[in-house]
C-alpha cells in the first residue's frame, strides 16, 4: 500500500539556497517548455510533445554555455516538470483543467526525486544534497519511492514522502449489518448530519477569519510593489490563508476518520460542487465546507479500511421524501429546515430525515450489488 507523510524541514541557511536553486531551476524548465510548445504551435503549425520532444533539448541545453547550470541539479527534478507539463495539457484537452500557466517564483514551489531519496529519524536525504534537517513524526514503513520538496507561500519548507508500506488494503466484507450503515447528508447550516441523528458542526474557517484576512489584504495593497515591506505583508497574509486551510484540512480528516471507524458502509449523495458554486449567494459557504474534499478523505480511508463508499445519485429526492411512509413532496425551498408530511403526519427534520433516506437508498443499493445486508 502506498502511503504518503508531509513532514516540516528546517535546513541550513546553504542547503535552503541551493533548494530556491533547485525550485527555480524546476520552475526554468516548465516556463521554457510551456513557451516552446506555444511557440511552435503558434509559428510552424507543430505540436511538441513535453515528454518526447521538448525533454531532449533538455539534455542538449546542459551542454550549452548559456544553460550549463542545470547541471546542478538534479537531473530527474527537471525531467519530472516537463511531464507533469504533459500531464497538464492532457488534462486540458479532456477538458478537466484550464490551460498551463506559466509559473512565478512567488507562488508555492515543489521538485520531485525518485532516485538516491532516503529516510532517517530525523532527516532526509535527496539528491546533490547533504541531509537535511526533519521532524519526521511518524515512522516510515517501508520502501521510499520519492520525495518531493516543497516551498508554501509562507517560505516554510516541507518534504512529502511516498512510500510502500508493503501491506495490501483491507478484505471488504461480504455481509455488512444494517446498524452499521451510515447516510450522510451534508449541508451548509451544520456540516453534516448521519441517519442516527447526529449533526456535526463545522468550524467555518474563511467566515471566522474574513476579517483579519481583509485586514492582511488592505495592509498588502498598501505596500509598494517590489519593497521588502510589501514582501513581509505577503508572507503575513499568505500565513493567516494557512491557518485557514488547516484548521479546516484537520476537521475534514477528523470527521472522515470517526465516520469510517464508525460504519461498515457509509452512504453519501453525489454533488454537482462545480455547478452549485455559480450560487454567488452560497459558493463562498460552499468552498468553505469542501465537501469534495471530505468525501476524498473518506473513499481513501475506507479502502483501506475495507469499508464501503455508497455514492447516491445527485438527482435522488432525500430531502423532499418522507422517511416514515415514502411520500413525496414536489418542491422544498431551502430555507424549509423541517416539515410535516400530509400522507403520515410525521414531523421531519429535513437534515435528519435525508440522511435517513440516503440510508435506505444505499442499503438497497448494496443489495443489487450482491452484497449481503443483515438485519440484525
């Protein structure tokens, strides 16, 4: 099983210029590559292919006197960012992306090492580098399979480690008990609520720091383009963007965790996030609760839990549906929190009374798949 740490590096004030060294070389070739393909496209009519074409000029360009300091670095890091330069185009062509920009040295940066990568106890060791300096606070396992360095907007340095464990995922039952089939309805007013009643709250990070990042913000603007003041604002501003992103990254993997461990199958509705974001009166709370990502957390962690992911379709009425006796209702604004049925007079929690519903779908679902359900 692969397995990936992000661990915190504290390097030298040498090897930390020779590692802005290695992003900017990484950070050369993509620009250059990305200006070729453009270029010959828009010229002569050809298409260059990132991984066949342009990575053998990368070799003659070493033996050129103008580009000869690429050689110090590592050879692998600059064949790996012309592939990911492939990469970004095929995903641009299936439509799955916007097209490759080119990249600024005041954005996060990243270089990838497959080969002479090792692990110690408090250290990691890569390529035209003495080891350097890491809180490794977890054990690795394993084989190492790459590392990949990383500079964050802050200029805090990171490695993530990839690894295999030599482990295989675990068994998925064959029979699974109804008491531990879990639907999960999630929502903007709590984050999301489980058939058995639960609602759990979010912390609502970007709502809860709106206004210190708009101070950061103004404080930014402030500044005068190119002065070290305006540098420093930056680094403010992108470490109040940080602490937002991880306070809502370390609830995500809570939630995702307790619910895993909690159910055998976990039922969850199938969502639309991009076209729910054209809602500018929601896309803000929306992107905030990252639904997208907590169901990401949650596919991993249950395979290799050997657990279940039931995805319902996005079109399935959870919420317009009475869990007691099955009536439908032909319209439910969302501003409706709870509603009486007509058919059996139950009074419905919509949160609860989805989650109910996505239950029941995900159970039947099962059971066309050939899985076995008890009951008891």
């Amino acid at each position: 099983m692969l397995k990936a740490l992000r661990v915190r590096l504290y390097p030298t004030p040498e090897q930390a210029h020779f590692l802005r060294g290695q992003f900017g070389a990484v950070r050369f070739v993509w620009n250059k590559g990305l200006y070729l393909k453009r270029h010959f496209y828009r010229v002569k009519g050809t298409n260059l292919d990132p991984v066949h074409d342009l990575k053998k000029l990368l070799a003659v360009a070493k033996r050129h006197p103008k580009y000869a300091w690429l050689k110090d670095y590592d050879s692998m890091a600059l064949q790996e960012s012309l592939r990911n330069l492939g990469s970004a185009f095929s995903r641009f062509f299936k439509k799955q992306a916007g097209f490759p920009h080119f990249k600024s040295r005041r954005g996060e940066q990243s270089s990838y090492h497959c080969t002479c990568v090792s692990v110690g106890e408090d250290f990691i060791k890569v390529p035209k580098m003495d080891p350097i300096k890491a809180v490794i606070h977890r054990q690795v396992e394993g084989k190492v399979k790459s590392i990949t360095l990383k500079l964050d907007t802050c200029g805090d340095f990171f490695a993530s480690i990839l690894y295999d464990d030599g482990k295989s995922n675990a068994v998925k039952p064959k029979a699974v008990r109804v008491s531990e089939v879990v639907g999960f309805d999630v929502g903007l007013k709590s984050f999301g609520t489980d058939s058995n009643g639960r609602k759990i709250e979010a912390p609502k990070a970007y709502r809860r720091a709106r206004k210190r990042l708009a101070k950061a913000q103004r404080s930014l603007s402030r500044k005068q383009k190119g002065s070290a003041n305006r540098e420093k604002a930056r680094r403010r501003l992108a470490k109040q963007h940080r602490r937002v992103a991880r306070i809502r990254k370390d609830f995500l993997n809570k939630v995702s965790r307790k619910l895993v461990n909690e159910s055998q199958a976990l039922v969850v509705e199938t969502l639309k996030i991009k076209n729910m974001l054209k809602n500018h009166h929601l896309a803000g709370a929306i992107a905030d609760a990252s639904w997208g990502e907590f169901v990401r957390m949650t596919e991993y962690k249950a395979e290799r839990e050997g657990r279940y992911v039931v995805h319902v379709d996005t079109y399935f009425p959870s919420s317009k549906t009475c869990s007691q006796c099955g009536y439908k209702r032909d319209e439910l604004d969302l501003s409706v929190r709870s509603w009486t049925c007509p058919k059996c007079g139950a009074h419905l929690d919509r949160d609860v009374n989805a989650a109910v519903n996505l239950k029941a779908e995900g159970i039947r679902m099962l059971r066309a798949n050939g899985l076995v359900v008890l009951r008891a």
